[in-house]
C-alpha cells in the first residue's frame, strides 16, 4: 500500500478519521495520526467551537449587565 501524498513511497499507517494510507512522513504530522484534509476539518470544527462559546459569553456578560 502506498502513501496517499507520495505515491512512491510505502504507506506505515493510516488517517483515523478517513483511512487514508500515509507514510511515515505523513503520519508524523498529526497527534492522532491525521491526513491533511481530516487534520484541516477537525480545526475547521474546533474554531467554530470558540467562535460559539464566545458568543455565548458575550451574550451572557451583556444579559448581566443589562439587569
């Protein structure tokens, strides 16, 4: 099985998330072991996560101070 970004290069492990094969390289990249694009998706989450809790506490501080 080959790398999925270096296909001359055999792949040691796989993305947790979508399976792709990966080559030591690549799956030295991630903690999980990630590709690129599964890594690029799950900061995509995790930033529209704080983008919600700030608005949240936002939106609390502003309700208490209006009291």
């Amino acid at each position: 099985m080959k790398c999925f970004n270096h296909t001359d290069v055999e792949a040691v492990a796989t993305c947790v998330d979508c399976g792709k094969s990966l080559c030591k390289e690549c799956a030295s990249k991630y903690e999980p072991i990630l590709c690129d694009s599964c890594a690029a998706a799950r900061q995509a989450r995790h930033n529209a996560g704080i983008h919600m809790i700030h608005k949240i506490c936002f939106f609390v501080s502003t309700s208490f101070f209006l009291k």
